[in-house]
C-alpha cells in the first residue's frame, strides 16, 4: 500500500470521527434545550362527568317510565371533525381565529368521552326501556341509533375574559329503515372564573353534560308517548348531518 493512499485512508477516518462528535453534540444541545424547559412538557385533560339531576325520579315513579322507547339505544362515537378531532384541546380568540394547545391534549379522543358521557346521562335518565350502550360491536343490533357531531368545544378569549363554550348536534335514527325520528342542536356557553386549564376543562365538562341533558330532554319531548315509533319530522335549529 502506498503512502498515498495510508494518508487518505486516515484522512476519511479522522473525518469520520469528527462527523460523529458533530451529531453526538448536536443530540446534547437538542436534548438540552428540551430539559431545560424550551418545549413544554405535555399536559393531559379528560372531561369530567359532574353529578346528575335527578328530576325525572317523580317522573318514573308516577309511571312515567310506559313512554319509554321500546328495546335500547346505541350510543356511536360522536364525529368530531377538523381541529376538534386532532386530539388537542382547542382555543379561540374572538369570534373567527381558531387554534390547538400544542402540548395540553385529551387523554382520551373526544369522540369517545362524549360517548361515554351519553352513555351515562342515558344510564341515569333512561330514554329507552332497555339500557343505552356506548359503541357496542353491532349498533345496529339495536332499535335505535344516536349520533353525535361536535360544532364547538373550545376556549374563547375575549379581551380580558376567558369563556368555554359548547355546541353539540344530535339525532337518533331508526335503525332498521335510518329513519331520521328526531333531531335538535344545543349550544352554551359561559364565563370561566378561572383562566386556567383545569378550571377551562372543568367549564368544557359541565356545558358538555348540560347540552347533551338539554338534547335528551328534547328528544323526551318529542318522542314520548305511542306515536314515538312513527317516522317524524326533523326538529331542532340545524340541518346538519351528525
């Protein structure tokens, strides 16, 4: 072997060497900078369901319950479309300008916890004769079907104040014949007396649990009675499809 090529030889290895040292510093100051507070560490919320009224307990015990719908209802994920399904929770600012926490997220996809919120309330408050379930394998195993879609669930700043508001669309659906029954839309929106997270996420629980109470005694309305097996006439402000 030459001396040339003895030299180049060492010269690739020294490059090597430093070419290795580069990415290894450039790791450190990386994983520096991220100890050191320059990314926030992430934060994880999930909706809280607050106790329940028990205005309907006279209601059954007076034999109320006979308007109940026949058999059960299953509960389908709700449809969060756009930014509310990413996973992270969403802001506004003033009435047009949208954003999402990069590191404050729902630990659990909103479609689910409003589900399971449903279920719940449902559970609690009876629509149907059988229990509601939240996203069993075959929903259409069961007579009744209902659907959710998510218009608002978010922060709102306005100047010095911070409100949480929340929109939700429901209708329930025949499933045999997707029969729309009855369908209605609820928006609230209130004052947040804390301007911090927890506090907003709290404001975001009560509205949810409030909007879909407000949706079910609505549809209660509605559909009781023997004519809630007819096909009826779409009620409520919104002619979205959930």
């Amino acid at each position: 072997m030459t001396d040339s090529v003895i030299l180049r030889n060492a010269a690739t290895k020294d490059l090597l060497c430093r070419l290795t040292k580069l990415v290894v510093a450039l790791a450190l100051v990386a994983t520096g900078g991220c100890i050191h507070g320059k990314l926030p560490p992430r934060e994880f919320y999930r909706l809280r369901l607050p106790p329940l009224p028990d205005s309907l307990g006279a209601y059954y015990r007076d034999g109320g319950s006979t308007t109940l719908l026949p058999g059960g209802i299953a509960i389908v994920p709700y449809v969060t479309p756009g930014i509310y399904g990413d996973g992270n929770i969403v802001y506004r600012i003033g009435d047009s300008e949208m954003g999402a926490y990069p590191n404050r997220e729902w630990a659990v996809p909103l479609s689910t916890m409003l589900g399971m919120f449903t279920e719940d309330i449902f559970r609690a408050r009876p629509l149907t004769r059988d229990p509601a379930v939240f996203d069993p394998p075959s929903p259409r195993s069961s007579p009744f079907l209902w659907r959710g879609l998510v218009r608002e669930l978010e922060e709102v700043d306005r100047g010095q104040r911070v409100y949480a508001v929340v929109r939700i669309d429901a209708r329930i659906i025949r499933a045999k014949d997707d029969s729309v029954l009855w369908s209605g839309s609820a928006r609230l929106e209130r004052p947040v007396p804390e301007g911090t997270m927890p506090a907003i996420v709290d404001m975001l629980s009560q509205l949810a649990s409030d909007a879909i109470l407000q949706l079910q005694d609505n549809a209660r309305a509605s559909l009781a009675g023997p004519a809630a097996s007819a096909v009826r006439t779409p009620q409520g402000s919104s002619s979205s499809r959930p």
